[in-house]
C-alpha cells in the first residue's frame, strides 16, 4: 500500500528531474499512479493534492523548494527568494539594486 511519503518523495523525485513541478501535472500523475485517496476537489473545484502529502513534501524540502503562487509550480530555491513564497520577480531589483 502506498503511503503519503512515498508520494511526497515521487514529487521530490519529479521536481529534481525536471526543475520545476506544476501542481496542475502533479496532481494528475499522483491520481494516476498512486490513487485518488491521495488527491481531493477544493473548494474552488479544482483538483488539489492531499494534506498530509503536501505536509511530507514540506518536510522534505523545506530550506530548498518554494512554491510559485502565481504559477502554481514548486521549483528549487533560489538567492534571491525569501520564505516559502517568493516574491514576484519584477519586484526583485528594488531591494538587491539589480535588474538582472
């Protein structure tokens, strides 16, 4: 039986593989590979991952993952990004004095 870890660790595994993980693709191959217990409608009624997977993957990934609100997307932390939700981009020259 699949456990809540071993998908959070499928996630992991996918985001390290491919850079990024969109929430979108995400839930849809968790549901796929692993079974609907393991995904839920919110209640906007669109598809989400379960709780407790998203607890583990937090777990996991804590100081190294951050989650792009506005895309909907985990990627690896970068220099720039501060807490688990970065800020916009466009917003990041302001406080490092570069438009890079």
């Amino acid at each position: 039986m699949t456990s809540a870890t071993q998908v959070a660790q499928w996630m992991l595994d996918e985001l390290q593989r491919e850079k990024y993980l969109d929430q979108d693709v995400a839930v849809a191959e968790i549901e796929r590979r692993f079974g609907g217990e393991f995904v839920y409608v919110n209640q906007s009624g669109g598809q989400s991952i379960n709780r407790e997977v998203l607890g583990v993957f937090r777990k996991l990934t804590e100081n190294t993952v951050v989650w792009v609100r506005a895309e909907k997307t985990w990627r690896f932390r970068e220099a720039y990004d501060l807490g688990r939700h970065p800020k916009p981009a466009i917003g990041r020259h302001l406080k490092t004095g570069h438009r890079g």
